[in-house]
C-alpha cells in the first residue's frame, strides 16, 4: 500500500516543479519524473555516508527502468571547493552524461548546492532533481533553485538560481541525524514559524520533541509547512531581487556573521541562526518593534535549544565590519529583517550600529536585561 504524500508546488513561471515529502514514498516519486526524452538516463550523485538511501534511491529509479549511473563524493563544505566539483563534471563526462539526462543529487545542502551548481553548468545545464537528507535541506536548502560554491573570499560566491524538475523529501533519510543536525533543522523551521506564522509558531513550541524525535506523521507535517511559506516567497522573487525573499532571511545577517567568524567551523548554520533570531528580536525590541514580553517568550524558549555558545573573542568592531561585509548589504546601510510580532517581519534599513552594538551586548549577557 503506498504511503500518503504531500507535494509541494513551486509556481516558478515556466519552471514550476513539485516537492514531495512522505515516510517511504521514493519510489512512488521516482514514478512521477516526466522527462520526454525516451531513454531515461540518471546519474545519482550522493554523500558517500548514505549508503542505504543511496541504494534506496538506484532501485527504485532501476524499478521504473532509468539507465542509473552513480557516483559518490565527500559531503561538507570542502565539496563546494572548486577543486572539488570539478571532478564530478569529469565523471558525467565520462559516463556520456548529455542533456536528456537527469543529475539527482542525494545529501545535505552541500550536495545540494555543489551539484546543482555542477548541473546548472555541465553542457550549459541539464535537469537535476533534489533528494536532500538533512533536515536543514528538507526544510530549506532544496527549494528555491539557489546552487553554488564558495571562492576563498566568501561563501556561496560563485553560483546560479538553477531550478531542478523535482525535489524528493523523504523523511525516513533523516533517522540517521545527529541531535545536533536535528536542532540546527529545528532553528530553521522555527524561523519560518517566528516570521511568519504565529500557529506554526505554537505548534513548534508545543511539540518541539516529537520534530527532533523524528515523529514519522509530525515529521511531514512541519517540513510541508516550512516549505509552503518557502515556496510561497520563492514563487513570487525567483531571483531574489523583489525584496519578498529577503524575509527569508530572519535571523542570518548575525547568523552568516557569526558563522564567517569562526570559519564555518563551530556553528551549523541552523544553530547559527538560532542565534541569529535571538539578537534580531533584541534589535526589533531595541528599535521598538516588538514587545518586551513577546520578545522575552520567544527568546525563552530559543535560549533552551541546544547549541554552542557565542565566541568569547567577538568584538564588536569585527561584528560590525562582517556584517557590513554581507551581501545583503546595500548602498553601505545596514539591513535587518526584524519583528513586530510573531507572524510579522520586516526590512528594516535604518538600524544604528550602537543599537547593533548594544542588542550583541545584551545577548551576550543571555538576552535577559533590556
Ligand atoms: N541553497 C540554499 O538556499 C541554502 C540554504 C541554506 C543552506 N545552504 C547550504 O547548505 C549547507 C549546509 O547544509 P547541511 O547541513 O545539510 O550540509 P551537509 O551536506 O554538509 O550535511 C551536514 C552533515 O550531515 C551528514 N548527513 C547528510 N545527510 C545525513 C543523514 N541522512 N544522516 C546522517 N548524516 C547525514 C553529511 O554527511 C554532513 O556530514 C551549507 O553549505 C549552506 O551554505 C544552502
Ligand atoms: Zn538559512
């Protein structure tokens, strides 16, 4: 008996596609590729750690009679090097990879990221489906068709916005996370749920150990949720160029910053922005956006996740000149998305460095006194 699925649809003008998220529902999706090209040729290209969803996914692209090529790579961010993909150009070459054939990339959002890239420029670009297995890729990385590398002068430097055919979410990938990839998971479904939706937002709170315990039916549940309200700005700013995606963003400029400082070596990136959330709302406090009770409930119950804590050695001056180093930043101004409330963001470009100042200064001591 198939298992009930959700799909997703991302109304991309010309470029819409499907996310489907299910428990035991790969081979259903495979199923549903509709490429009109008669000989069905697919390379999967997976995080060599996942050797049981690799073999999940190659029998049941065999079962709907693909011609499966497969190839492994190192997940992490040393794949989004660009010594790194070029091999996996090397070896779509050599298997004779053109352009009716379909690139599948199984991992986390480094592979994510890595081989749309790879996908979005081998021969000027062939299809490609998702098949992310982190939370944070479930819930985030796969969906909005953002593919790329890093340069050693920053991160996701080199890139394209490279929309797959389909992404395939499925959860029974994720039973082998770490708590901690689950929490870092969790900080960005919660900022779906923080900026956007104050239901979401209760939900999360209420069963916030049934999602990091992986709770098959809640499991599905959440992850459509955060991305029909990713799917909703993508559709609308493709290019990210609108100002609709940049809400996305909540909790990153002093996520990104905290992860630059310390190489992307300490924080993964969801417990990065779970930081990121906490000094945001300080901020909207600070600039009188938001409550301080409001403020204060939900920071009590971010601070309770478990997650690294600030470096001691991060002055202000450096915290100042990464975040001006960010790519969001325009015309040298400062721009923030914050909060007037659960449920609500926005821009904000007027924010005064000593208000950044003393928002970093009051989630160092923990957030408590204002
Ligand atoms: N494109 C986007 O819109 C976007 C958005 C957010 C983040 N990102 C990118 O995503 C990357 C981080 O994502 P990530 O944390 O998923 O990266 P990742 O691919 O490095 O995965 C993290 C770790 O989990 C392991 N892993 C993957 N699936 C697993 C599973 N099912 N069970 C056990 N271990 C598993 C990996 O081997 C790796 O060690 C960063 O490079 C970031 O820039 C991209
Ligand atoms: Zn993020």
């Amino acid at each position: 008996m198939p298992n009930k699925m959700k799909s997703i649809h991302v109304g991309i003008p010309n470029k819409s596609y499907n996310i489907l998220v299910g428990s035991n529902i790969v081979e259903q999706a495979v199923k549903k590729i509709k490429i009109k090209s008669k000989l069905k040729r697919a390379f999967i290209i997976w995080d060599d750690r996942l050797v049981d969803a690799q073999q999940k996914l190659y029998q049941a692209l065999l079962k709907s009679k693909w011609e499966v090529h497969s190839f492994s790579v190192k997940a992490g961010e040393e794949l989004k090097d660009i010594e790194s993909v070029y091999p996996i150009y090397g070896q779509l070459l050599g298997a004779n990879a053109n352009r009716d054939s379909v690139v599948f990339a199984l991992g986390g959002g480094s592979v994510g990221d890595a081989v749309g890239f790879v996908a979005s420029t081998y021969l000027r670009g062939i299809r490609w489906v998702g098949v992310p297995t982190t939370l944070l890729a479930q819930v985030d990385s796969s969906l909005g068709g953002k593919t790329g590398i890093n340069h050693s002068a920053g991160k996701n430097l080199i890139g394209s916005f490279y929309q797959p055919i389909m992404v395939i979410c499925e959860t029974q990938f994720l039973s082998t996370l770490s708590m901690r990839e689950r929490v870092s998971g969790f900080g960005e479904a919660i900022k779906y749920a923080i900026a956007f939706d104050p239901k979401f937002y209760l939900e999360l709170v209420k069963n916030k150990d049934k999602f990091l315990n992986l709770e098959p039916r809640f499991l599905v549940n959440i992850v459509s949720k955060c991305l029909k309200w990713k799917s909703k700005k993508v559709s609308k700013d493709e290019f990210d160029v609108k100002g609709i995606r940049e809400a996305l963003n909540f909790g990153h400029t002093f996520g990104h910053t905290l992860e630059a400082f310390t190489y992307y070596k300490v924080y993964q990136h969801g417990e990065a922005v779970i930081w990121g959330m906490r000094f945001a709302l300080l901020l909207s406090e600070i600039r009188k956006k938001i409550t301080p009770l409001i403020r204060r409930k939900v920071d009590d119950f971010l601070k309770k996740l478990p997650i690294p804590n600030l470096p001691q050695d991060l002055s202000d001056e450096i915290l100042l000149s990464l975040m001006q180093k960010d790519k969001k930043v325009r015309d040298g101004k400062l721009n923030f998305v914050l909060s007037k409330g659960i449920g609500k963001v926005y821009s904000d470009n007027k924010v005064k460095k000593d208000e950044v100042i003393k928002a970093f200064s009051l989630l160092k001591n923990e957030g408590e006194r204002l």
